[in-house]
C-alpha cells in the first residue's frame, strides 16, 4: 500500500486512465473516466455484467505497478456471484471490487464486446453502444397502508432512488399487469426504460420478474425484392441471427411503380401489401428467435429501413403520391412508433424507429448506407451508391453532401437483358474473352473452375449453363468493348461476322454467342443497349452531383447493395457506370443499408447524426436539371479505350465480398481510366 | 388623435389595463395583458373567435375616452369575414383591428364564456380556460421536388412558422391520413395540439381539412351506482350535455367488495366489468353527441374520475389487490393515455386523463371533490365529505390536508333498512313527528303536500305510499330522537306504547310505525342500529381527522354526492354524522366530483394542481389508527339534546338542491347545536 491516497488506475484495452482515491470501486473509476462498463443490476452484484481482470507486472510506460494486492479482497458479494452464477479464476466484479493502490484493469474481451466494434470501418471508428433501451433491476418497496402509494408509484420511486430516472412515463399497457409481475418478483423486477421516443420524457416500456439479463433488438432492411433482418442483442451488441426472404409483395408487382399502380388500380391494395410485408416481417422475427432461442417478448427495439416505397407500404401509408411528380412523401422525417401499431409480434412496449427519407426517391435505405459509410464524417469527397431498379447516389463530405436518384431501370438486376436469370446454380457469373479469337470462357455458379479447364463440362452438367446473372451482365458487356466486339457507340461490329462464328446476324442487327450448350445464349445488340441506357443514367446521375459539388473527381466510392457486392468495380469502370476513382478507394460494402439500421439500433447517438445529416443533404432531383440529359447522352458513349487492363486473365475467382486490398491490385490501369474520364468530361 | 404614441387601454369585463402604442393589434394588447382571447386561424379573419366590441364615451374613472375613432377603420379581411360568417354591428376582429387612441374594449360574452366562468365557486374564483388541446389552422407549402420534406414534415414547418410549435411530436395513426387530409383541404388544415401527455413534448393528435372552429371533451364521474357524463366544448368552456346512466356493473355486485369477490371468482369477471362499463361509457358518449348534434370524432380529450375499484375496472386493471389490507393501488398517479387504448369510440387520437387516486380506499372521485371544493386552496379548515358505501373525508386546509375513508356501509342508502326503498314516487322523502302526540306527517316524492294536507290520500293514491328513500332515512330518525322516542342510547322507548299506538312491540323490541296505508312502513330497532353504526363510523372518521389536524371545529362543510344533495344538513348534525359547523358553511355540493373532472378539461393547471395537492394530502387509514375504535364507540350514542329546533314545523319544502342561503335560515339552532357538539367532545 502507498501512502498517498490518490492511485493511478489504467483501463485496457482503451487507454484511458485517471488518478482515484483508495477505496472507489472500479465501476465508479470507469464511468469517470467514460470507460464503458455494463451493469443490468445496479451494482447489487447479481447480474455479473461488470466483470474485469486484474493485469499485474510493471508497467514501465505508465508508471503503474499492478499487484493483487492493489484491489479489495474478494468481497462476500462476489463470492455469492461466483457460487450461484460462476465466475472465472481472476475474474472480479468491479460493481464490489475497490482500488487500494496503483492497478491495471482490463475489460475482458466479450464485456468489451459490450461497449464497441461490431465491425470496424475502414476509417478505424469504433461504434460504441448506447441503445434506446436500458435494462433497471430494482427492489420495490411494499404496499404499506400508512402509504399508500400505488404499485407502479413504488417502482418509480425505486427508479429514481438506484437509477436517478426521474418523472418516468409508463406505457399504458402496463398497468393490468404490474401488479402480477412485482408479487411474481417478490418486489425485485427489471424495468425497461427507453429514452428515445421523440423527444417524450424516458418511459417504462416493459417490466420483468427478478433480474432481467438480455434485451435484443431487431434491424431490418426492407427492400423491394429482399428483406433482409438481424437480431442483435442490446446487451452486447452481437448480431445473434440473421435471416432473409423474398418480398412477398412481389406477387402485386416485380418492381416499385408496378405496386403503385396495383394500389392505384385496387382499393385494398395498399392494405393487402401491408399487411403481406408485415406477415413476412413477422416470419422473420419468428426465424431469428427460433434461431437464436430468443423469445420475441424479449425484443424491445427495432429499426426499419426501405427505400420510400417500402418505407410508406410498411407504415400502412398510401404509395400513390409518389408514382408521380412532385414525388411528395407523405412523411420524411424519422418515425418513432409503436411495434403493436405496425402489427409486430414482439414485446407489446417494443419501439419501432424508422430513419429518415432524403427524397422521394432517396430512402430511409440510403440515409442508412449515408450513416454507415459516412461521406459527412470526413473531409475528402466520397460517392456512395447503392444500385437498384433507381440508383441511389450520395455525394461529399462533412462539408456539403448531395443526393439524387437515377433512373436506371431494372437492367443492371438482370431483368431487361435476353438471357439475364436470377443468381442461382447454372447461371454465368464471371467472363473473359479472348480479344484475339472472340472466344468467351466463363464461370457458373455452382462450379469452383473456368470453361476452359479440364473437368468443367462434368461439373457443370448437374445444372447445365442457364443464363447470366445480374452482376456478370455488366462483365460481359465490358469484355465485349474490351475485345473490340462492340464499339464506343455499343454497336456490335458485324464485320467481326467473318472473323468469328460468335457474331451472329439478327435481324437488322447483331449478336453474339456467349454459350453454346444445351441452351444457346446470346448477348442481343438490344441487351447491349439497355446497359447502355442504365450505366448512362447511373453515370449522369453521378456527373449532376459531381458538377453540384464542383469536383471533377471523387476520393473514394462505396458500392452498397447486392449489385455492389457481385460486380467487379473495374469493369464498372470500363463501362463507365462510375467515374474515375483509385481502385484502392473502391469498396464494396455489401447491405450498407442493413449496418446502418444496426448502428441506429445500437447507438441513439447514430439516429441523431443521420436525422441532422439528411437535414443537411442537398437533395438533386435529375428530372428538373437541364444538365441531366447532356450528361445522359454523353454517357451513354463507352468511354475512351485508351488501354485494356494488363495482366487480364489473371484477375480470377474474385471473393463475394470484396475486400479493398483485392479491389486495389492494378493501379496502372486505374491511372489509365482516368486519364480516360478526364479526357471524356 | 392624440399626439402621444401611447393609448391607454382598458379591457372589459376583465377590468386590465395598459399603454400600448399606435397600430398595435388589439389581440395582442389583449395577449400582453393576459387577457384571454381565442384564436384558431391565427389571425387570419376566419374563425371568427376573437370579437370584440368597442365602448364608447367618456370613462372619467380611468381617464378615457373611447370614441370609434380610436380605433382602425374595418378592414378588408373583417369585411371579407362579415361577408361570408355574419359580424354582428359593430362587432370587429381583434386580429385585425389596431388601436389609434385611448379605447375601452369589450371581450363579449360568448367570447368571455370562452375565457372563464363554468360556475362560480362559493370564493369567487373564476376558471380560466387552458385545456389541454389548442386547435392550430395552418396554409402549408405545397409538395416541391427541389425541396422534398415530407408532407407531414411540412405541416410541422407551418406549424412552427404561424404557431411557433417546435418539434412536435405526431401521432403514428396520423400518417397513413395525413396525404389526402392536406389535399381535400387544399393545403389549409387545422392541426390539433395536445399539450398534456404526462410530460411528451405537445403532439399532433388529429388533423382536420380546412378550417375546423369547433373540438369537445368528455368529462364523466364513474360511479359505482350511476355513471355521469358531460360532454363540453373546449373551446367555449361551456356543457353542452350531459347524460348518466347506472353502472353495468350492478349486475355482476350491488356493492364494490361484492364487484371485488366476483373478480376473485370468475377467471374472466375483470374483463367482463371493464367491458361492461367501456360499453356504457360508449353508449353515453353516443347520447350526449345525438343531443348536442356532435360527431364523436371531434372529441379530443377526455377527463374520467371514480372510486379506485371503478378507477381499475375502467383501466382493465384487477381490482383484487384493493379487497384486502393493505389495500394496494396497481396506480395511485394521475394516468394519462390514449382513448382507443381503452375501447372509446371517440377521435383516435384522442387523450385520456384519469385523475390521481388519494389511497386504495379514497380515489380518483375523491380527489375531483377535493379538486372542486379547495380545502388546499383556502386559510380556514374545510370538511368535504363525499357519503356512498364508504364515506371519503377530506379535511384541511393550504397548510395541510388529510384524508380517510370511513366504513358506514350502505345503511344510508337505504339498504340495510326495513322499509328503505329507492328514490322514485311513493318513497317517503320528508318526515315530521310531533313530539307531544308522537303523529308523523310525510312528504312523498311525486305529492307536492304534505300527508296531513287536504288532498294528499288523492295525490298520493296513484302511487301509494311504499318505502323510505335514502336521504329521509336520516330525518326520521331524527325525528325521533327529537320527538324522544329513541333514547340517546338509540333505543325505541316500550314505555310509550302506552302513549301512542305509533310504538309496537316487534319481538324483544320496540319499532315505530311511521306510516298505515296498503303497507305498513315501520322503523325497528335494527334500522335504528344500523344508521347508528354508520353515523358512528363516519363521525368517528372525521373526529379522527380533526384530531391529526389538531382542531376542535371545523369551518366549514361540503357535502358531495346524490346524499349530501337530498339530506337537510340540520338533521345530519341533530344525528351527529358531522361535526359542529355554521349551518351557513354547510353545503350541498351535488356532484362535485364531476365538477371536479371538468375543472380537470377545461384547464390542464388543475390536473397539476390536484396531482401535487395528493402528493401533499396526509392519507389515514383508519383500520390502522387506535382512536379510531373509541371515537366510533363514542359516536354510537345520539348527540346531548340541549334544545330542539325551534319553529321545526316551518322547515318545510326544502329544494332538491340545497343552497348556501337557505341551509342558513337558522342561526340560533346552529348555535345550540354547536354547544351540544362540544359538550360531548
């Protein structure tokens, strides 16, 4: 023991550390410092969720020799933890635990799991947890004749006496039961105290028997062809299960303005895709819990994302106002609500929070990819886009950010193309050809090697070769300009008749054969165009804000969304879809939309940052802009081909996920195009 | 036009006064002085709701001279709203209207009624109206694709530009409506605004196309014989009907404790009371709008009060917990909550307000009654007793307030008592025994003579003469303990059979036959018992409150209810069921629980006032309090009989709703009363 009575106390693995006087707990010397620890129980040593080691040693650096002996003696409150509950060797719990000289202290590595990192952004963020939702373990005093306050009045003032919450709202649908669940307690309960209803005072939304150790949270992204759902537990911020399913809302219509029409044309349209998007809602939920062994009362928050859409279907709002111009949403702000109000089987307090819409075209999806990529977080000029049936494009930095949607039809999904089929076994993903023979190999979904090597037709005789899908679409138009068998104009070059049989006549135009199997497949001069139109629009798009930002190049790009995930960017950038970039800064970032409603799950700091942000957005709507259809029509140009990709045939079985080292391996040839880019603009 | 830029201003019949400068909108005068003046347009000329009339001629008192002159020539937007509304002569808008010289203005009244004045209370106090909804008409910016904020998003902008509303919060419901609502009205809505939900910031409950000029609230007294409902416009603070039906309830249980044991009975006995009152509650609701010609869509919030097992049915809470000690409120807090949460078929977004409960035995009426009456409110002790089942008692005064409940049972309903019967015609409802032949004369309710006038045997013979009703139970006993038929023991004397053959022999006792017609009433010694008991019990219940309060006398006396509305407050003290008191401060305050709730809607500083008025009260359980067993011992006896009521046979005729001025029209019996009261105390 030293003399002086102040200690120097180390937190790892943050960092932060601070001088306190013998005999603070641990837990006290944390939060001081704002060194996140969990506790569910408020320090009664019963809910185990405030767990440390002692390191000890010198450690030099700091000045700090950390001994056993520099902590309190293991108190009969951890010992009643550690025989009713367990508790491993070293552990201790810093709710009892005091500092009696110098100590390091780490918060092992699942408590840490707690406070940070779901996934680390390339930027070296870490998102720290604070959910709408806190979990209060109190014990409540009696009934008492001489004052007779009320059963629910108690529980406040025990709210207020361990926890500080003053002046707490209830939820109504409490009151029946209150009740039941103290005397099932015996006067100790968990109250769930959410804070971010609006701008409300905090309420109790949901109370427990006893001590409640776990809370989950459900962030969910509605998309039109997919909705995709996570459970994540609001405790440790891991994503427990994941689950998917088709939109069921594709049987009123394959794409956004066909349902618009459906409820345009049917009275109980609008409720009939409703309710169908909620029935799948609640499938999933029920997925995720069997999954998880997760009870749905247990869930207490949940965040939704959609493109407008999906956002108004979902909200029971009537779509119609934007099927057309002014494109008016009837809500654009974040919605706060209620879960039983959308119909979700959940717990009856759970918190429905909706991101906000940027447009009428730009969604609650793209306000989530915008908070998970952040262009408002740095200086340097990002390009986010997320493509769909619209290209969902945001643009710039903490200074100045602008949206706007593109209207590139459903061709990049596959849909307009001959030969374009879903991604499912069979279907072609990867192709090369040759710009000397015009002879194609390719990969199919399903089979590990290339066309061309040995083995290939046994394995690929189980599904045969069926089609192309979405993402290899664009490989294939871009190899074909590559080998010359279309040009600039995207007119496939009939005089390429005589040198190869892959160029065949059709009609008044060409084509060529992709593969010749069991099912013929050809890429029509027609399919060609319809790329063109959709990487036009997706590149106009791009250039309005680009001009609206007054850059001529952009620093980075996060591609979102499946399309984003499957292409490779530097085909993308050979058929000019998107503009000149360092291929290094290139990412694909998968359902950016679907981490973005996590972060909102996980952290209400994350909902005001978007909320402020898309305030700040400037939202470019391309039908009003004059320079729209200059930029459309000159992109509708491949670009110019000063260089074909060195070491081509190399760049082989790329990952799904697509990792920025790989994205980065050929810096010549992005120095190439954009030289190109710049020449074109 | 006087050269001084500022005019002097009095308003009537408010009587403020101030300086204000030349153009200055008479409105906002008005608003500066706190003299209330409606608005829902804003200001635009088109509710209509802030007419004013200008005085004219010389008003020497305040040195004025008010002259047309002194005022803006009508202007276009007054004669645009002459035109289309009809504005009485010289009537003008004070939102348009300026002031060019001295004036003195008039606030008419049906625009005062807007103000102030439901009823008068005895101290002179005037009710201000504030309730908790503001109707708020708003032109919003029509859809624009350069700026694409929500529709709703923009009705907050307007709301926030005209009525300076920041971040509203807005009711979920709202928003699949919120589209066509704002084109039907072309852009111009009237939002309305509720500002009382439990400490959320004000939200936006409903919305209405154009101008909407007219919301309505429901206040209403669930009681456990009789339901009463008064629907009122919160705009004009007047009720513009009223309406009362019994409790559904009876059928499952006659009293509270048996409605209790039903509970504990029947799996589903608490969901069939709540049902059963919603309904009767919907059907009220129904009446009262046929009547006033009022859809049920424009009431925007609701005030309930009633006794806490009431209070708990209406809640859907189990009342089982309230049964037995210690008598465990689920809520004792005011609640605040959403009309369709509780199956009320009014506005979806309307509000409910329920007031707070004082203890598990004294509820939410009791404080309505405490709310209406102000003992909290004045220097002197005021004694509010509300009598049912169990007798409520309120005493105190701003320095400090108890409260109790004591057990009287039902006698003074009439229901332990031989011949008791309901108020209807033919129940005997005024008694008078002459004390030297022992005759009675009646009153029965439907004859308006008395039984020993001409004429009554005809009048009374369509009925018959068939029960004593409640109140009367009381004065005849009175009666005859004056008359000395009953000792001060409370027992009928046998020996003046001998004197009258009104006394018979009944078994080992004696009954007195107050009345030979088809049927014999007779009052037994066992009736006589059981008003003793319940006498007993409710003095002992106040005396046991004045005793904490330290006090010998009370200053004065409300009596609340159906009983306190029928009784003659000179019999209750000749009986001893409440203390001394100047019979001029005693008073009959009828349903002043009722009143009480629409305090409660009509200004939402009263919900405040009452919420920190119980916190404050001092709740006695009088099961728990050892005096309380000797005082009700003591209580038994009659009081000492120091001088009967002179000119008694003159205290005749006297109305069904007492006023302060004729429960006086006797001093000196008050007097002798008073010195009996302390004689025994």
């Amino acid at each position: 023991m030293t003399e002086n009575p102040d200690h120097l106390v180390l937190f790892m693995p943050s960092g932060k550390r601070g001088r306190f006087t013998k005999g603070t707990q641990i837990i006290d010397a944390a939060r001081e410092l704002g060194v996140y620890v969990e506790s569910v129980c408020g320090g009664r040593g019963i809910c185990g969720r405030c767990q440390i080691d002692i390191q000890t040693g010198e450690f030099a650096k700091h000045g700090i020799t950390s001994t056993l002996e520099n902590i309190s003696e293991f108190s009969g409150k951890e010992k009643r933890y550690a025989e009713k509950r367990e508790l491993k060797d070293g552990r201790r719990l810093s709710c009892s635990a005091t500092i009696e000289g110098d100590l390091v202290v780490d918060i092992p590595q699942e408590g840490q799991a707690n406070a940070a990192v779901v996934r680390k952004v390339d930027d070296g963020r870490v998102i720290e947890r604070n959910p709408a939702i806190q979990l209060c373990y109190v014990e409540v005093e009696e009934p008492d004749m001489h004052k007779p306050l009320g059963d629910l009045d108690r529980l406040k003032v025990a709210l207020e006496r361990d926890w500080g919450w003053e002046d707490l709202m209830v939820d109504s649908h409490l009151m029946p039961d209150i009740q039941k669940i103290l005397r099932d307690g015996e006067w100790k309960v968990t109250a769930v105290v959410h804070k971010d209803m609006d701008g409300s005072r905090p309420s109790i939304v949901a109370l427990f028997p006893g001590l409640k150790n776990q809370a989950y949270g459900i962030a969910c992204d509605i998309g039109s062809t997919t909705i995709a759902m996570h459970l994540v537990s609001l405790l440790s911020g891991q994503t427990i299960a994941s689950s998917g399913t088709p939109n069921p809302q594709i049987r009123f219509g394959e794409d956004l303005m066909s349902r618009v029409s459906y409820v345009m044309m049917n009275p109980d349209g609008r409720e009939a895709m409703t309710i169908a998007v909620r029935n799948a809602l609640n499938n999933l939920i029920e997925n995720v819990c069997t999954e998880a062994k997760v009870e749905p009362k247990d869930i207490l928050d949940l965040v939704f994302v959609g493109n407008p859409i999906m956002h108004h279907l979902f909200l029971g709002i009537d779509p119609t106002e934007l099927g057309g111009a002014p494109f008016a949403l009837a809500v654009s702000g974040a919605v706060h609500t209620w879960a039983p109000d959308l119909d979700l089987t959940v717990n009856r307090g759970a918190r429905v929070y909706v991101l906000p819409c940027i447009a009428g075209h730009v969604g609650a999806d793209a306000a989530a990819v915008t908070l998970c990529e952040g262009p408002h977080r740095q200086d340097s000029q990002m390009l986010v886009v997320d493509v769909g049936t619209n290209a969902e494009i945001v643009l710039g930095n903490a200074q100045h950010t602008v949206a706007a949607s593109s209207p590139t039809g459903p061709a990049f999904e596959g849909a307009e193309i001959s030969c374009g089929q879903r991604a499912a076994p069979g279907a072609i993903e990867r192709v090369r050809i040759d710009p000397d023979t015009l002879e194609p190999k390719v990969k199919v979904i399903g089979v590990d090697m290339w066309s061309d090597e040995e083995g290939f037709e046994a394995a690929s005789s189980v599904t045969g070769v069926t089609g192309v899908c979405g993402s290899a679409i664009i490989e294939v138009i871009a190899e074909m300009y590559l080998s010359g068998i279309i040009s600039e104009d995207g007119v496939v070059d009939g005089t390429l008749a005589a040198k190869s049989n892959r160029i065949v006549e059709d009609g008044r135009t060409f084509s060529y054969v992709l593969w010749r199997g069991e099912q013929e497949l050809k890429i029509t001069q027609t399919d060609v165009r319809a790329i063109q139109l959709a990487k036009a629009a997706l590149y106009a798009g791009i250039k309005l804000l680009m001009d609206k930002q007054g850059i001529e190049k952009v620093d980075s790009i996060s591609f979102a969304g499946a399309f984003g995930t499957f292409i490779d960017p530097k085909y993308a950038m050979v058929l000019g879809l998107i503009p000149d970039c360092d291929l290094e800064k290139v990412n694909a970032v998968g359902n950016a939309a679907g981490y973005g409603a996590k972060m909102a799950l996980l952290n209400r700091d994350f909902r005001r940052e978007i909320e402020d942000t898309v305030t700040r957005i400037e939202k470019i709507e391309t039908a009003l802009e004059p320079d729209f259809q200059a930029h459309f029509v000159n992109a509708m140009a491949m670009p110019n081909k000063v260089d074909p990709f060195p070491k081509l045939g190399e760049v082989v079985n790329l990952p799904q996920k697509k990792a920025p080292s790989e994205a980065n391996s050929d810096d010549a040839a992005s120095g190439g195009r954009r030289r190109r880019r710049r020449a074109r603009s």
